[in-house]
C-alpha cells in the first residue's frame, strides 16, 4: 500500500504513534508483558503470543521514542536550519546508531537470535578511506537492519539506504532517513511523472557519497521468494539471456541481481570500494505465517562479505554486470557451505 502524503505522516501517523506509546506504558497489559517476557525467557515452550504482543509493544514505545529524539534534534538544529551541518547529520547517525544497538538487545532476548558475523575480506584489508557500495542479497524479514546496525557498529560508516517507498508507513524510518543521505523510491507502477527513478536516486545519493558514507542496495529488487525467484529467470530469457538464466536456475539460494543500480552507483562514484555481502539464516520467514509459525526464532543469523577495491572492478556496464553475477554466484556457495550448520537444533 502506498504511504499517504507528507503532512499526514507528520501530522497524524506519527503522533498517533506516540500516543500510543504514552496509553500502552503505564496499562497492566503492558506490566502482563514484561512479566510474560521474563517468563518466555525462563521457562520452556514457545509463548508465542506473548513474544509476538511482547515485540508488539516494544516497537512501538521504541518508536514512539525515536520520534521524540527526532524532535528534539529537529529543534536543536533551529528547527530544522542547521539540519545539514556536519554536527547535526552526526548526530542523526549516532541516534541511529544508539536506536539501533537497543532493538537488536530486545530481539536478541526475545526472539533468540544469534548474529555472527565473519571477517569481510579473507586477506583481512581493511575497508580503504573511499566511499562504499555495499550490495546484499535480500532475504527475511529485517536484514536491512541487521546490515546497517553492523555498518556502523564495525566500521562506523554512516550508511545511506534506497528503500521502496511503503517503509515511510514506519514514522520513525521515515523521518530519520529523509534526514540523511538515504531515498525512498516509488516502484514503476506507482510513480508519477516528474518522480525519481531508482537509478536517478542511486546516482544522487552515490554522486555525494564521502569517504565515511556507505552506499547500501539490494540487488535483487526484494526479498527472495520462490514465484519472484521464477519471473526473474524468465526475464531473463525472454530479454534472450539464456545462458544467464541457466546460471541463475544453478542458484538454488538467490534471486539474479539487477546490475543496472550497481553500475549507476559506480559511475557516480568511481573511486568507491565495494563490499559484497551475504547473510543466511532468516530465509524461510517470507510472510506472517512463516514469522508466527518460527516463534520462538532461536536462530544463528551468520553475515559475511568481501572486498574489492575500485582498480579490482572492471569498466564498463556489460563487464560490471557479469562482475555482479560471479558474485552472487558466490553468494550462492557461500550460503549452501553455511545452512546446515544453521538449522535450529531439534
């Protein structure tokens, strides 16, 4: 569903949000779940409902939280003046950061998720004082977070993220990230004249990338699933790219990634690194049912990655293309090496 208009969201969805937030925390309903989110931890079972209202309830008060530092940073900044001072977007990226680090504690007790992640690059290089492309495969519900909760956690990069539009329903998402270097883009269908493709936005953002900033884009245009997973190999041989689709058909565990965003970004930014990452564990979560029937997650999320600097990357789109495509052939590898070690136990 599209999100409404600007104004509603600052003027309705997000205080309704709070308001929410400021009903839910002094109810007995919320004092029932911290009990019942204490006893999930302690005692055997899976408590679903009690997790799912539990995590129910946190987002929102984080939220609602979120939207309150939002506020106070957008009147520091003389109400919104100085929002493009060096100091305000550092102050937008640490909020980021500290938001961040408190969701993934609460999902880490709650849901029992593990995160492990493996060096970026196997000659251990450290990522080079150069703007960054980062492209991920997409799979499950929340890896975007998870990746950029680890951009800033390892290498303090503040990240700059292309998103459908449909995440601006998340008011606290919505307004942090249109406060920096990210974009939401409407799909094609959706678009009206005059709107920014997703290529146009990948060319903005990347065109004003610095050397701590980190381009972040999923190639695969979304989550993997076995019908989009299907279209994309018939794309590709109805646009006659038959030997293409019989490589994508080879790999059983991501979709064939669209190189046109991943050559924009590089065109804007020619001296940016890049950093290739692959991450396994939250596959089988597509929808709601999948995420319920999951519950308790109690899973190892194992993220990997690693690094080609600008002269490792060939020129031009047709030879970036199959660049892009050997890589995902090894995300692929990557990710069947890793999946059975990663089964929940029992």
């Amino acid at each position: 569903m599209a999100p409404p208009p600007l104004l509603v969201r600052r003027l309705v969805v997000a205080p309704l949000v709070v308001l929410l937030a400021v009903l839910m925390v002094p109810t007995t309903l919320m004092l029932a779940l911290v009990v019942g989110a204490a006893l999930t931890w302690v005692l055997p079972g899976r408590l679903r409902i009690v997790r799912a209202f539990w995590m129910l309830a946190f987002y929102i008060v984080w939220d609602a939280a979120a939207l309150l530092a939002l506020l106070g940073l957008w009147i520091a900044s003389g109400f919104g003046l100085a929002m493009q001072q060096s100091w305000c977007v550092n102050a937008h990226v640490g909020l980021m950061r500290r938001m961040l680090a408190i969701f993934f504690w609460q999902v880490r007790w709650t849901l029992r998720l593990h995160i492990v992640v493996e060096l970026w690059d196997e000659d251990h290089r450290p990522v080079p004082d150069v703007p960054l492309v980062v492209v991920s495969r997409h799979a499950g519900p929340g890896d975007s977070f998870i990746l950029v909760d680890q951009l800033l956690a390892l290498h303090g990069r503040a990240p700059a993220i292309v998103l459908k539009d449909t995440l601006q329903w998340d008011p606290a998402i919505d307004v942090l990230l249109h406060r920096l270097p990210s974009a939401f883009v409407t799909p094609a269908r959706r678009r009206r004249p005059g709107q920014p493709t997703t290529r146009q936005t990948i060319e903005r953002i990347a065109g004003d990338m610095g050397p701590a900033d980190a381009l972040v884009i999923f190639p695969e245009g979304g989550n993997v699933t076995p019908r989009r997973r299907a279209a994309r190999i018939q794309a590709l041989r109805d646009e006659g790219q038959e030997s293409l689709a019989e490589r994508a058909e080879a790999m059983p565990n991501v979709m064939a990634p669209h190189a046109g965003g991943f050559a924009t970004a590089l065109d804007a930014a020619p001296t940016a690194a890049v950093l290739v990452v692959a991450h396994t564990g939250l596959e089988r979560l597509v929808t709601f049912k999948d995420i319920w029937r999951e519950l308790p997650m109690d899973k190892t999320i194992a993220i990997g990655g690693w690094l080609s600097t600008a002269d490792e990357l060939p020129a031009g789109a047709v030879d970036r293309a199959a660049w892009l495509f050997d890589q995902w052939m090894q995300v692929d590898a990557w990710i069947s090496e890793r999946t059975p070690e990663l089964e929940p136990e029992g």
